[in-house]
C-alpha cells in the first residue's frame, strides 16, 4: 500500500445532488500504466478530474505520490501538480502561441533553468514526440494527431512522476492512435512514469493497459488485471470486451 | 595529464543544476586547459532530463576550452537518461532569419495579394448583388428583413443617444462663442450642416462598423473555421448571393435610414441648448435649419452613409473570409475588420467630403 503512487479510497462524487462516482477505492503502483475504463457517461472523464484536482468530491480520499489532494492547501497543491502531467482529450494547446512556446510554459513557470536550456529541453521533448519540424507552428495549423502529440510533450516537460491521459485516441484514425500509444509505451519506459488513461478504445487497452479499473453506472465494478477482465464474467464487463 | 573528480549527488533534479553550475563552474577556466574533469556518478541513481541536458551542454563548453568533461561509474538508468536526453540528436530547428529586403519584398508581395483578392471578392460580391436583384430565390427567404433587424433596428437606440449628446456637445461648445457675437441664430445653422452632412453619417457609420461589422466578420469566420462555408459550397450553393448579399442589402437600406434617424436627434439635442440655453423659440430655430439645408447637404449626407453601408460590408466580409486557424483566428480578424472598417469610412469621409465641397452644387 505504501508503495503507490495514487490511492484513492471510497471516493463519492457527483454535481449538485446527482451522484456520479460511488464507493470508487483503487491504487496504481510506480510504473504501471491503469486504464479506467466504462461505456460514455459512467464518469470516466468526472474521475480524472478528481485525480488532478480539478474538481471536489462529496467524501472518500485521494492520494498521489502519498500526499493528500482533497486536503492540501493552493500551495501543496501546485507543488504537487508540478510532479504531474495530464494530456488532454483535445490537447488543450494554447492557440495563441506556437507548440514550442506551449512546451516552454511549464519549463518557464517552475524551473529556474536559462533560456538555452530550456530551448534545448523544448526540441528534446518535441523530438521525443517526432514532432521536432512543427515547433514554430501553431496550433492551428497541426492535425488532430500532431495537437495531441505537441500537447504529450507539454505534459512531459517537467518528467512528471504520473501522466493522466483522457482518451488520447479519441477523434484519431487507427494507425495513428497506435502510434500514439506506442509513444505512451516508450515513453513509460524511458522516463519511468506511472500512467492513468482514460479511454473506451478496446485497441488501446490491450495495447497499454496493465490493469484495468471498469466502472459501471458509477460504481467500480471491476478492478485488475487485463488478463483478468478479458476472462471476467461480471455482466458490463464482458459485454464491453465482446462487444 | 591532472584528473579533477566531483561526485555528484544521490538524486539530480533541474533545481539543482544552479547548485552544480557553481560547483563545476571553476574548472571551466584556462587554468585547467588540457586536464579532465570526471564527474562521478557512483552515488546518483536518478537524472531528470533537464539535468541530462544540462550534463551535454556542460560537456560541448568544456571541450571549447581544452578541457575534457567525462562522466564515470554511471548507473545504467543514469546512462540511459543521458544517452536519450542528449541535445544533440535533436533536428536542427533554427528560423530562417530574413534580410531587410526579403522583409519589404514580403511585405509588397502579401500586399499585392491582398489587393488582387479583395477585388475579387468584391467583384463577386457586386456581381451577385446586381443577378440576386433579379433573382430573390437566391437568398434566403426573408434574410433581408432579419438582417435589417439585426443590424439597423437593434443599433437605433444606441445611433440615437449617441447623435443627441453629439447634437447637444456641439451646440454647447459653439453657443458659448456664437454668443459672444450675438450670432446665436446661427447655432441652428452650424447644428444643421454639421449634422445632415458629416457628424450624422460619420457617428452612424463608425457605431454601425464596430456593432454589425464586427458581428458579421465574427459570424462568417466562424462559419469559415467550422467549414459551415465549405458545406455550403458542395452543397452546390454560393456562400456569396446566400449569405453576404443579403447583409449587403439591409445595410444599403438601414444605414441611411439610421443616419436620417441621427441627423433628427442631434438637431434636436441642439435644439434643447439653443431653446434652454441661447433663448431661442422653437420656432425660429428650425425655421433657421430648414433654411440653411439645401438638397446638397441632404444628398451628401445619404450619398456619404450610401458609401460608408457598402465599406463596411466589403471590409467586415474581407476579413470573415481572410480567417486562419481557429478560435483565436476569429477574435483577430474581427478585431482588424473593425479597425479597417473605421478607417476606410473616416479616409472615404474626407474624400467625399472634398469632392462635395469643391464640386459644382449641382442642386
């Protein structure tokens, strides 16, 4: 149990009276990448925005790298978000400005690293993302795949500890959203991060996931191994593999 | 040849490459030219990218001055950081830096390009304009009154405040000379002309370009981003007589309907200082304007508004369909649409203005 980097232990939330998540308790350990997973609207998305602070659950605790998220003040809490990487469903590149003044943004705000470091770290990560000819463009002018990839090299700019991704291979075609997770794989292994990934992809889950955390109207009502979940007889969960 | 040996910390993170920085910084001199410098990493189990390429920097900065930086008894997650965060793999990603005359040649270029478009667009406009006159089926139906609304009967009571503070600012400021000549009659006259033939047709236009131009630029950008235009053309219709010329129309026929509306008010806003303040009756002080009006002030003042509904269109749809990007492409070309907008009228006010005031009255 100590050895996790998140825990998360009977977590109830929801918006106004409206119950979304309930009784979720899980833990990733270092390196492991977990996938949550669930048909639309089971509150996969309403869970990762508890795990990077975004929103407030009605009870339960949450944990990351051993701190307390729901209890921490501003400045724990940046400090700790500092440790953390999170790809957005869209990227969520600011459009103003070109990728690599996007990838710079984290680099500039919590390093104290000279302007030539950090322009070297910035074609690092971008290379690392085979995005290294698009950094002075902008975002507007990328595919949808090469916004998610500029928007990987964000999120790692700081090696984060832990990467949350939210479905990173939505609105991708297949070889791309492949590609895309081999990226995930790799960089796994390069930078030892320990990976969250939302998604309802059956592909992507048997190409990454390492364990599973289904959730069903709410609750979760399979947690374990891939392995496990392909061979599980609990109802949403073998349907959503045979499916 | 001398060996200086560091060793190096347990965990290495971009917070202390400051630290390390000073620590290393010494032997970077020409002291120890021709000597190695060995950082040992016995006792580091983890390097954060930043640091590994900090490590490569280090190492290109010794080997400038002659002294050679090697990195011993590294860990084989050490080694591993440092062979993929190396700076040196990356693709060489400089900008191409422009001369003076590639910059100016750019610059006349773009602008040539831009002119040969605008014309273009605007002969396609006009083109459409005069074939959907004949041809309604080719707008929407009833677009032309629902543009009307939105962009003249929407923009009536802020056109009307805004003439009669105008009509009253201007009768106040000049009352207070005009009666040191006892010419206070003639308030009604400087009200009339200076209303009818440009603050009218110049308030009105500039409110009208930073209310519904904007709104147009902003709709049919986005409509460009959305590719709402696009579908519109495989669909087999003309985004142009479809949803530009009908806009066209209603500001041809609101804008001077709207100055008419501005030049009442601010005569009337004058009219209040002149009655209020000046001790004129009514009566004669509209006697005097009626007087002082001739038909050359009347068609200068509509032919002005005339000229000013269809710059307004023209630059508010140059720039709606200049759009690049997305979100943030839409907010820049309204932003500049506006500011043409405004300028065009203001330059096609005092072009007008001068042909009208050196022309032959011809009424």
């Amino acid at each position: 149990m100590s050895e996790s980097v998140i825990q998360v232990q009977n977590l109830v939330s929801g918006y106004d009276d409206q119950i979304v998540l309930n009784d979720i308790s899980f833990e990733v350990i270092p390196g492991e990448i977990l996938v949550i997973l669930g048909t639309s609207g089971c509150g996969k998305t309403t869970l990762l925005k508890h795990l990077i602070g975004l929103i407030q659950p009605f009870s339960g605790q949450i944990k990351l790298l051993g701190q307390d998220l729901i209890n921490s003040n501003e400045k724990e809490l940046l400090n700790l978000m500092r440790q953390v990487g999170v790809l957005f469903q869209n990227g969520a590149l600011l459009n103003s400005i070109t990728v690599a003044e996007n990838i710079a943004i984290p680099l500039e705000q919590h390093t104290n690293l000279n302007d030539r470091l950090i322009e070297d770290l910035v074609h690092l990560k971008l290379s690392l993302v085979g995005l290294s000819h698009a950094a002075n463009s902008l975002p507007s002018e990328l595919s949808g795949g090469m916004r998610k990839r500029a928007a990987l090299a964000r999120a790692i700019a700081l090696d984060p500890k832990i990467l949350f991704a939210d479905e990173p291979g939505a609105g991708l075609d297949p070889v791309t959203a492949s590609s895309l997770d081999r990226l995930l794989l790799n960089l796994r292994e390069l930078l030892g991060m320990t990976l969250v990934v939302v998604t309802h992809e059956l592909g992507s889950i048997k190409r990454i996931a390492d364990r599973i955390l289904f959730l069903h109207q709410g609750k979760a009502v399979f947690y374990g191994k891939l392995s496990d979940a392909l061979k599980s007889d609990i109802e949403p969960v073998q349907r959503f593999f045979n499916a | 040849m001398e060996q200086i040996q560091i060793t190096l910390p347990e965990q290495i993170s971009h917070s202390l490459i400051k630290d390390l920085q000073k620590e290393i910084a010494p032997y970077k001199s020409k002291k120890f030219e021709g000597q190695s410098v060995w950082l040992d990493f016995s006792n580091t189990k983890q390097l954060d990218s930043a640091v590994a390429v900090f490590l490569h920097r280090l190492k290109e900065d010794f080997k400038k001055q002659n002294i050679e930086l090697c990195w011993i008894n590294t860990s084989e997650e050490v080694e591993k950081s440092l062979k993929l965060f190396s700076p040196l793999a990356r693709a060489k990603l400089e900008a191409k830096r422009k001369n003076f005359f590639e910059t100016i040649g750019e610059l006349g270029y773009n602008l040539f390009n831009q002119f040969v478009e605008s014309i273009f667009l605007f002969s396609n406009i006009g083109f459409w304009a005069i074939v959907s006159f004949f041809k309604p089926g080719m707008r929407r139906k009833g677009e032309i009154a629902n543009q009307g609304v939105l962009i003249g009967v929407n923009a009536l009571p802020i056109v009307v405040l805004i003439a009669f503070l105008i009509g009253f600012i201007l009768a106040l400021q000049s009352a207070a000379q005009l009666r040191q000549f006892g010419a206070n009659i003639y308030v009604a006259d400087l009200i009339a002309i200076a209303m009818v033939s440009e603050m009218g047709p110049l308030i009105t236009a500039i409110l009208v370009a930073g209310r519904s131009g904007s709104a147009i630029t902003a709709e049919i950008a986005t409509m460009k981003v959305s590719e709402e235009i696009d579908a519109l053309t495989v669909m087999g219709v003309d985004p142009i007589p479809y949803l530009i010329v009908p806009k066209l129309y209603a500001l041809v026929i609101t804008l001077p309907l709207l100055t008419v509306f501005a030049n009442i008010i601010g005569i009337l806003g004058g009219a209040i200082i002149g009655v209020t303040y000046l001790d004129i009756s009514i009566y004669p002080f509209f006697k005097e304007v009626f007087s002082v009006l001739r038909y050359k002030e009347i068609i200068t003042g509509l032919v002005k508004s005339l000229s000013f509904s269809i710059i307004i269109l023209l630059t508010a749809t140059y720039f709606g369909f200049k759009v690049k990007g997305g979100a943030e492409g839409v907010g820049r070309v309204t932003t500049a649409s506006v500011v043409a907008s405004i300028f065009f009228v203001i330059v096609a006010d005092s072009i007008l203005g001068l042909i009208f005031y050196f022309g032959e009255p011809a009424f």
